[in-house]
C-alpha cells in the first residue's frame, strides 16, 4: 500500500460509528479543556489517559489526539473573549484577539482563529501524511548507538528551546531519566532505588508521573492564587462569526504562512506550539506593511498565530510517530498512552500497525472538520464552562486524578507517589523549573538506557561508537554544536532566556 | 544564598546519593555486559556537572525585564502575590495535601462514594470557603459522576465501604 491508498485505508478504520464518537467525543472534551483556564492540554490528555485501557488501540489514540488537537483549537476561544490565555501558546492569540474583542470584533476574531485552525489543521495533516512514511523508512536504518545520540540530542534541544533556562531544562530531564531508572533492571533482574519498598520494584508508571506533576501540582498552585470569576461573557450568533471579505483578503496568506512555520517547529523536538506562535507572530510583523496595527487588535495577526498554533500540533506528530520522540509535553503524553497501549511508536509503527496510525491521521482530518462545525455555533455554550467556579473545576480534576490512577493500579501506593510527584511538581515551578521535560525523560528513559547498553555491548564497552557511525557521528557532532553554543551563551550572559516556559 | 543556588546544592546531594548508590549495585558478570548501575552513574555525573553549573550561573540574568513581556507579566503576578503574606499561601497548600492525605487515608475504609462526598464538602469548605449547603450538590455530583464513569460505563470495580485493597 502506499500515498492515497493508505489514507482511504485510514479512513475506511476512521470513519466506523465508534471511531467517529471517539473522535467527537476527544474533540469536545479536547475543546472544553482548551477553553479552561488553568487546565492545559498536557494535563487534560494525562488525566483522561486510563480512561483508555482496554480499549481498541485505533479508538483509543482517536481520541486521545482528538483531545489533543482539540485543546488547541478550544485555547483560542478564551484568549480573545477573555484574554486567559488557557495555556502558553495562546498568549500571542490573547495579546491581539482580545483587542479586537474590544473593539467589537471578537466574533469575527474567533471566526478567523477557527477557519485558521482548520487551514493549518489540514495543510499540516496532508504534509504529515506524505511526511511521516518518508521519515519512517530513513528512520528504520537507526540502530542503537542512533537511538541513543538521537535522544541525547532531542533531550538538549527541548532543554534549549522549550524552557526559559538551559540548565534548569536539562537537570528537569536528568531527575525524570533517574525516575525511570527506579524498580527492578529488565536485563539483569537488579532491584534499582527500590530501598526494600515493594510497590516500587516495578517502577513507576509515568501516568502516575504525569498526574501528579501536572493536575496535582496545578491544582496545589492555583491554591496559591484564588481565580476571579468571569463575569461578562457575550453571546454570539454564527453570522457575528463569520469573517467579512476583507478580513479574508488580509488573512489569507498569514494562515497559509503561520501553517507551514507551525509545522516546520512542531517537528523539532522542543519546539512546540508556544515557540511557532512567538516565531509567526515576529515574521508576520516583520513582513507587515502595518505593522502600527500589531499588538492593537490585528486580524491578520490573529489568524496566523491560530494557525501556527495548529500546524505544530500536526508537526508534533512526524518524531512521535516516526521516530518515537515527542515534541513536547502533549506528544510526550502521547506516547505514553501508545505505550500503555501497547503500541511502540517508531520507524516500524507503519508496518506493523498501518491500521493503527493511518487511522490516526484519517481521523484527524474528519476531527478537524468537527472541530470547525462544533467551534462556530457552539462558542457561546463553551463560554459557559468559564461560569463553573474555579474551586468545583479542580474538584474534578482531584476526583478524576485519583480514580485515574486507581483504575490504572488498583494501588493506594501509586496514589501517594502521585501526592508525592504533585509536591515535587508545585516545588519545581515555584524555583522555575521546567516540567515537561522531566516527563520526557521519565517515558523516554527506559528507551534511552536500553540504547546506550546496547551500544556499549556493540562495541565491548567503548564509547567512540556513538562517533564511529555515520548517522550517529551527524547526530553527535549537531549536539556537541547545540551543546558548545549554550556553554557559550551561559558562561557569556548567564544561563536565562527571555521565554517563558512550553508546556505544549 | 538565592533559590538557585540552595537548589544546585541539594541537587549536588541528589547526584552523589545517587551515584554511591548506583556505585553498590553489582557489576557484570560477562566482561562486556553492561551493568544495571552504569546509566544511573551516568546520569548522576551529568547531574552533578549541571548542579555545579546552575550554582555558578545562579542569579545571572542576561537582559532587562522590559524587552521580555512575558516575564515581565509573570514577575508582576508574582508582585501581585506577594502582596498576600507567605504564610497564609503556605498554609492554604499544607491544607490542600491534607485534605486530599485524609481522602487517600479513607478512601479503602469509607469506599470511594462516601469518602469522595466527605473530600468534596471538605475540600470547598475549607480550602475555598464555601458553606456547607453549598458544598452538597458538587460533591454528591462529583461522587455520583465518577461511580457511573468508571464503575458503570467503564466497569473498573471503585472501592467499596470497608472494602480493603493492597
């Protein structure tokens, strides 16, 4: 099988009746955990993870990437009414949207940000989709010593580009990698960090990880700072939605342009959306021939960070698949729910589980549709899950979390390791460290590890191997680049960045 | 001494813990088979390194605030929060692990509906200040939500009233 064959294979598993209410059902509850303040889609995707076990593995990942890319789209909704920003990679949507929705333009603000969406959604769903084979079959000639170099190098571009300081970035990937080191050694049956405690001689599971460093740490955070209700919230009606001709005229280009540089970003591991939006945003202002009009309410601008935004949530998914490396904190999720499933993402996925991932990506394209038809005339009733009070939301979240888990390990055990992962994460982004790549080295550790053993097993305890190959000596020289360059900058300016960190 | 660096320094801890402990870990019986503590020492070294780097580095910041408008909102958030005392903040969190410490505690002796209406009351009553009628219809609905989600819809057995598990 191979191009379009492929895709109508996809959609032939996609578009079952139950593939299609999983898809809805992700793209909706995906939507309301976009529109909630507080509730981003990284901990959105880690709390309705169990909810997956023991489903088909086709169905499962419909709706935990319908979840994902639905988050995306629900983000913008808040940020141009109500300028909260439901996660970091709206900021640039807030900055312009809410202008325009104070002027009296919100509605066609949302408009232009659903149409962009839907744009970016599907340019970066056809390129994913005559991208990630290609990528597939390159990535098939990597062996271990490739394996390792490659996680050694994605590991310090997410360090370097998705947090607001290098060191802090890469000790948050050390301390998650030293994570999944703990309980007992596959190879040769030692007990590691284990200190006699039974409920750890498995080790822990990264969903316990993931709830408790984001839902458990968030809701301790917000704790700190009590939410202020929303009050004021206008109702629209579709046609108020609808972007006039003009908006059309001067937004078409950015959308088409915020969708390939979101997706050129979200294929770099680290990039994420936050990095695409920031990106788009000063290439769009770069380029303007009003630039006055940005940061004043400018649909254009508005259009291109919403689609930028977008396009890397489909970008994302070419290392995921391909390459078993996530992006980011949301693809890192991601991938261990293919775990947990199951499934090993990688060069292979394609042969071994075509039914798996073109379904995948045909549901994509039928959940962006939905996403456009649920995001117009139901804006208004999504508003309304802003009226909830904050202090019943994280309720919820608690709840869930705890039934999550339970329902995962029928262990009180595992629930106090959540407690303890909730502290840990609340103490870490109080002292600014980042957390998804703490996360990302806890799913990808055991990968890692079992790479640098093999490797070292290759070559009879030498290390120069990871230089003696071509593609690893490529891989290695690039990190050694990355590598001395931030050396560089935090000896010459100190180790901060002026970005605030992704959690997309 | 700043954040930073109290951090670098029980980070460094961390790291030489780790590595004396991947240190005792048996090594290899073949001569080229990699041991189980290799890739812990591995990774405690570059902890090390790192701790040593971010306590050098600590408090260096390489430009103003004013060309960075995200952190110069999150510093003003942070202004915004400090103006309530630290010690309230602190006390509403050790309240927040309590109550949900209490709920895990109870949940195999009370089961999951008694124990999850008894956290819902307490935790909006005392971490959020809602009177007690208030509290009723979320937590029954939260309760009620997550019984027919798991145990009914996704046949996933809750613990049960004075059912015990590991």
């Amino acid at each position: 099988m191979d191009g379009l064959e492929q895709l109508f294979y996809g959609f032939s598993i996609a578009l079952t009746p139950m593939n299609l209410l999983w898809a809805l059902i992700g793209v909706t509850v995906g939507t309301i955990i976009g529109v909630l303040p507080g509730v981003g889609p990284v901990t959105g995707i880690a709390v309705l993870l169990p909810l997956t076990f023991g489903r088909d593995p086709a169905s499962a990942l419909i709706l935990l990437a319908g979840i994902y890319y639905g988050a995306m789209y629900g983000g913008s909704t808040t940020s141009i009414l109500a300028n909260i920003p439901g996660e970091s990679s709206s900021v640039m949507t807030a900055v312009e949207g809410y202008e325009l929705a104070k002027k009296g333009r919100g509605g066609a603000a949302l408009g232009i940000a659903a149409f962009g969406s839907f744009i970016a959604g599907t340019v970066g769903l056809v390129l994913l989709g005559f991208l990630a084979p290609t990528m597939a079959k390159l990535a098939i000639k990597f062996g271990p010593p490739e394996y390792f170099t490659l996680m050694t190098l994605s590991f310090t571009l997410v360090a370097a580009l998705s947090t607001n300081n290098i060191i802090k970035g890469l000790i948050s990937t050390v301390i998650g990698l030293m994570v999944s080191t703990i309980g007992i050694d596959r190879l040769t049956g030692e007990a590691r960090f284990t200190f006699g405690v039974i409920g750890l001689m498995d080790g822990i599971e990264f969903v316990v990880v993931a709830i408790g460093l984001f839902a458990v740490a968030e809701i301790l955070c917000n704790l700190e700072v009590m939410q202020i209700p929303i009050t004021q919230l206008k109702k629209f009606k579709v046609r108020e939605l609808l972007p006039s001709k003009s908006d059309w005229k001067e937004s078409i280009f950015p959308i088409l342009r915020g969708s390939l540089v979101g997706f050129g970003i979200g294929c770099l591991p680290g990039g994420g959306a936050t990095i695409g939006t920031f990106i788009t945003y000063g290439i769009e202002k770069a380029i303007s021939k009003t630039k006055e009009k940005f940061g004043t309410g400018h649909m254009p601008a508005v259009a291109a960070v919403e689609s930028s935004n977008n396009g890397s949530a489909a970008g994302g998914f070419i290392p995921l698949l391909t390459l078993g490396i996530p992006a980011g904190g949301s693809t890192a999720v991601l991938l261990g729910g293919f775990m947990l499933l199951g499934i090993s993402p990688g060069p292979t996925l394609f042969q071994l589980h075509p039914d798996v991932v073109w379904g995948l990506i045909a549901s994509m394209y039928i959940g962006n549709v939905m996403l456009l038809i649920l995001n117009l005339p139901l804006i208004s009733l999504f508003m309304q899950i802003l009226r909830l009070p904050y202090a019943v939301m994280s309720l919820f979240i608690c709840v869930l979390s705890v039934l999550g888990i339970y329902s995962l390990s029928n262990s009180l055990f595992s629930l106090w390791i959540m407690l303890l992962f909730g502290v840990l994460g609340y103490v870490m982004r109080k002292l600014d460290f980042p957390l998804p790549p703490l996360l990302l080295g806890t799913i990808l550790g055991g990968m890692m590890e079992e790479a640098l053993r093999q490797s070292l097993s290759l070559s009879e305890g030498s290390w120069l191997i990871f230089f003696q190959r071509p593609i690893s000596l490529t891989l290695s020289a690039i990190f050694c680049i990355v590598t001395a360059f931030q050396v560089y900058h935090i000896i010459k300016h100190g180790a901060y960045k002026e970005r605030e960190s992704d959690e997309a | 001494m700043g954040h930073d660096r109290k951090s670098a320094v029980v980070l460094i801890c961390l790291a030489l813990f780790v590595f004396v402990n991947a240190w005792r870990i048996p090594r290899a019986a073949l001569q080229y088979e990699i041991g189980a503590g290799i890739f812990p020492m591995f990774l405690a070294t570059i902890l090390g390194f790192l701790s040593i780097l971010l306590f050098i580095t600590a408090g260096k910041k390489s430009k103003s605030l004013e060309d960075a408008p995200e952190e110069a909102a999150s510093v003003q958030s942070d202004v915004e929060k400090i103006q309530e005392p630290i010690a309230n903040r602190v006390k509403r969190i050790v309240k927040g692990l309590v109550v949900l410490g209490v709920y895990l505690v109870l949940l195999p002796y009370l089961g999951f509906i008694i124990d999850t209406i008894l956290f819902g009351i307490g935790y909006l009553m005392l971490l959020y200040g809602f009177r007690f009628l208030k509290t009723l219809v979320p937590a029954v609905a939260m309760a009620v939500l997550g019984f027919l989600i798991f145990e009914i819809a996704l046949r996933i057995p809750l613990p049960m009233f004075m059912e015990t598990f590991r």
